[in-house]
C-alpha cells in the first residue's frame, strides 16, 4: 500500500537523502541557494581529492609498515606486517631449551605484542595523514585496536 499523505516526503525520496551542509564534509550539500555554484563545486572537488590522498598515504604506510618486538629476555624475535601477519620469526639458541610447549606460548605472546605495537603505529599514521579526529582515523584505528587489542597485563 502506498501512502500519498506525505507529499514532501516523496519529493525527498525522488531527491535523495539530504546530506550534511557542514563546510568541509565530502558529502556536504547546502541547504540554501549557492551565490557561486562553480566555486563550490570545486571546493567540494578539491576537498574530495585531498581526502582521498590522505586516505590513500595512510593505506600505503600501513601496507609498508613492519613491527618488531621481542620477549623480556630477547630469545624470540617476531616482525608483523601492515596487516598484523608475522613475516619474519628469530629464535635466538636459548629458545632451544625451552619445552615445546612454552616455546610455542612465548612466540604467539610475542607476536601479540607486535601486533598491538602495530595498532599504536597505525594510530600515529592516521594522526599524521587523515588526522585523528576524521572518520577515516577512527575507522582504521579501532578496526586494528580491536583486531589486535594491547596485551593482557597476565601476559607481561
């Protein structure tokens, strides 16, 4: 059933959502007459592109990036990528007298301990490319916070 009650409420539909007439914002559209529409257009434009660099520096800084970290007595070494996969494993020859078991224990505890050193470095990128009070920021960053969140103290 179609309700033809709300006449403005169709026309809106027709037109779309309204977006946000916040200066600045990619999808800002104001809500009264533009004196200059072409200049506002390429306003719009620019702050588009220069979003879209920015976003773009902070996703090939993260795919670039490689973490370190190493457990207190430095037997293991482990190096995580951009995106939180370990890339490279050092074992110094104390690791060969550990059990098994506690070998594999202190490597995947290290290697959490890159990953959350990770998720800081990613926030200062963000911080220096799109700017930690964006969107974009808070986005990337709490996706790696919760991905790879700061290690339990039990863990230290």
């Amino acid at each position: 059933m179609i309700n033809l009650g709300n006449r403005r409420g169709a026309a809106r539909r027709k037109q779309g959502p309204r977006a946000s007439s916040r200066p600045g914002t990619v999808n800002s559209v104001p809500e009264e007459p533009i004196a200059a529409p072409e200049e506002w257009v390429r306003t719009w434009t620019a702050t588009v592109s220069e979003r879209a660099a920015a976003a773009q520096a902070l996703a090939d800084q993260v795919a670039r990036l490689v973490v370190t970290a190493s457990d207190p007595d430095n037997t293991i070494t482990v190096a995580v990528n951009g995106s939180g996969a370990m890339v490279d494993l050092r074992l110094s020859p104390r690791a060969g007298r550990l059990a098994t078991d506690v070998l594999a224990g202190e490597i995947l505890r290290t290697m959490r301990r890159a990953q959350a050193a990770l998720a800081e470095r990613v926030a200062g990128i963000a911080k220096r490319t799109v700017g930690s009070d964006s969107e974009t920021a808070r986005t990337v960053v709490s996706s790696f916070e919760r991905r790879f969140p700061a290690e339990p103290l039990h863990d230290r």
